[in-house]
C-alpha cells in the first residue's frame, strides 16, 4: 500500500512539475486580429501610457473590453489596451430580430444594457448554452443566439435606413427668400445674400430643407448650386472649364472673382479669427508622417492622433479616437466655421464619424490623411465634402 502511494505521489509531482502553477485554464479564445502592419500594445487606453508590445499584423488577441475607442486584450499572458480601430473580429453575427436586448449575463433575468437594432453586425467574444457574449459600442454584455444570424442573412429592406451627409450649397441669386414651407404662400422668415453657403438637408419638388443657425426652413432649389467651381461659374454665366475659383468655396461667403457677374463678398484670410493658438500649433507639425496609431511627432500621427497631441500641447486633453473627440466641445454650423475648428467627417473607411481635422479658412482644413502621406493641407471639396459630418469648437 506504501508503494502504490509512492507511485501515485510520483505521479501528482511530475504534473506539478510540468504545470508549475497548479492546473492551467484552457487558453483564452483568440476573438480579434490586427489588422495594421504594427500595432503597440499599451498599459493603458492612452498614448501616454507605458509601450509593452509591439503587435504584427495578424496577430490574434482575446478582447475583454472597450474603452473611447480602446480595446482591453488579452495577448498570450500579456494583458493591456490597442487601439480598437485596427482590430477585425475573427466571428462576427448579426441581429435577426427588431431588437435585441444586451444583457448584462447569459439570463433573461438579468439587466438590459441596451437595445440593438435589426441588422446590427456584433463582433462574436464567447458562446455557450444558447447565449452569446458580444461586443455593442463600449459594452461587453450577452444575447440570445437564437436571434443572431450570418450578416449575409440580412435583408437589406429591413434595414433602417442610414442618415445621409448633409449637402453644402451655394445661393446663386442676389437675394434668395427663405419661407417656413415648401412653397410661395408659406410665411417669409428671413433673406440670403448671393454667395451664401447653406446646409441641405432635403430636397423636395424643385424645394430644398435647409439647417438655420438655430431652425429649419425652405427655400426654392433651383437658386442653389453645388460648392464645385464648374457648377458656380455656370451658374454665374461663365463656361465650365474656364478660369477657377480661388480655391473653391470658403466656409462662409465666396467672393467669386474674374467674373462681371461675381458678388461683391470677401474672403477672410486663413488665420483671421477663430482660434490661432490651435491653428499656429496645427501648422507646427505640417510635414509628420503619418503612422497607424500614432500620436507624437516622433512616431508619427494618425487623424485623431495628431488632433490630440496638438491640443495636449495646449493644455487639452482629448481621448485618441475620431468618434470619441466629436463629443467634445461645443458644436458649430457649417457657415460659422473659423480657423482653428475641428472638423469631422463621416462614412470615410467605416461607418460613422472616422476622421477629422483642423479647419485652416480658405475652403482648407490640415489633417494627417493616411499611410504613405504626412500632415498636409486639404482642401475641403470633392469627397470631403460629400463626407463632411460636422464642425467643433475646443477651446485651450
């Protein structure tokens, strides 16, 4: 009996030998992918924190959280925060049903996080027993697989229908009426001069909805034009093709020269009013590559990288993230935009609000672009304009 105990203390030592710490824990599963050439894995959600790996693309880690744009992970036995951008989710599933409650646990009992709607593409963590642990913006929280489906599976008619970016245009007349509805009977509310830049936000029978500083109201489409130089010249008169506009539009009223009809409005030049602290610091970094992550002139920018420095610079501090800085300071319309405004813009390489910039006067805006580029000047035409999203004001 001694001998057999001996033999079954053998044993037991040489598993403790082999598995130091006891018995081990499955590995966790591999959830998401980096999709960049590099990518650091940081001690916390924040470019300031400490660098405790550098990821390559194709890396898979276990996601156990997210954070104003950051992703909590699991990499091996190394536990810290990635910018959640650059992750793909291994197995994704969409919601096949209205909508779907987020529980807090896999029990119908427990507290409803949120709702999502039909359609709703979710990055896929953990499944077991009929319950599915997902990711939905910043939460972490369970659904009833039974109404998840493949996104194929999806109907794009029941879809509910994605919110438009809003059209700039351009009164081509010396003085357009602005009515409370869509036709010559409703009320007049007020008057634009020629050159005014307005937001359309729905056109109807020859009529167009445009955003008032603080209202809405109509006004007859066929006395707009669209912000391009082509369509203003020959709405002017001019010939397509002929001699362009300086720049294109600017935010507020163009003066459109080298024309008999122009109208007599000025263009103010790039650094007047506004904030020319942060433009002065914007200028500062023209020239930085442009880097996946990046948030320091010594690494390089990305979008949201480089607006977050530059006001760190300043005193402000910004999350690192397009989406999370659109929630910061206070909100501005497209024609009382000054030097020194962050501009935003929508749908750019993903749904949502995806990029920014710093809005410089002269139609110009400077922003760190993409991979192979640096901090540059753009002017705010062609397919920024179509994605514009909208404009705020941080103040140092």
């Amino acid at each position: 009996m001694l001998k057999r105990l001996l033999i079954i203390g053998s044993i037991v030592a040489i598993a403790l030998s082999a598995f130091p710490f006891g018995v081990q824990a499955a590995p966790a599963a591999i959830t998401h992918v980096v999709t960049v050439e590099s990518l650091r894995l940081r001690a916390g959600p924040s470019t300031s924190d400490e660098i405790l790996a550098t990821l390559q693309e194709g890396v898979g880690l276990t996601v156990l959280g997210k954070n104003e744009g950051w992703a909590q992970v699991l990499w091996g036995d190394l536990e810290g925060w990635v910018s959640a951008q650059y992750l793909r989710a291994e197995k994704v599933q969409a919601v096949d049903a209205e909508f779907l409650n987020l529980r807090a646990k896999p029990s119908l009992e427990a507290t409803v996080i949120e709702l999502a709607p039909y359609g709703t593409v979710l990055s896929i963590l953990e499944q077991a027993e009929g319950w599915s642990k997902v990711l939905y913006h910043d939460q972490v929280g369970w659904m009833k697989s039974d109404y998840l489906t493949e996104p194929g599976k999806i109907s794009p008619d029941l879809l509910p229908e994605a919110p438009k970016p809003s059209q700039i245009k351009m009164v081509t007349v010396e003085a357009l009426n602005v009515r409370s509805g869509p036709n010559t009977d409703a009320e007049r509310i007020q008057m634009l001069p020629g050159g005014t830049l307005v937001t359309v936000l729905e056109e109807k029978d020859r009529w167009c909805r445009i955003q008032l500083a603080d209202s809405e109201a109509w006004v007859y489409g066929e006395y707009l034009v669209d912000t391009n130089p082509e369509a203003v010249i020959e709405a002017l008169g001019g010939e397509p093709g002929g001699e362009p506009l300086v720049n294109t539009l600017p935010a507020d009223i163009a003066k459109l020269q080298e024309s008999d009809q122009a109208l007599a409005v000025d263009i103010p030049p790039a650094s007047s009013g506004g904030d020319a602290l942060v433009l002065d610091e914007a200028r500062e970094y023209l020239g930085i590559p442009y880097v996946w992550g990046g948030a320091s002139p010594e690494e390089g920018f990305d979008c949201s990288g480089y607006v977050m420095y530059l006001f760190g610079q300043l005193g402000v501090s910004l999350p690192h993230g397009a989406e999370a800085i659109s929630a910061y300071g206070t909100p501005v319309e497209f024609a009382d935009l000054q030097p020194g405004d962050v501009i935003f813009f929508q749908n750019t390489y993903r749904y949502g609000v995806s990029h920014l910039g710093i809005w410089a006067g002269n139609n110009q805006f400077i922003h760190a672009p993409e991979p192979g580029a640096v901090v540059c000047y753009e002017e705010l035409t062609g397919f920024y304009l179509a994605h514009y999203w909208g404009a705020r004001r941080i103040t140092p």
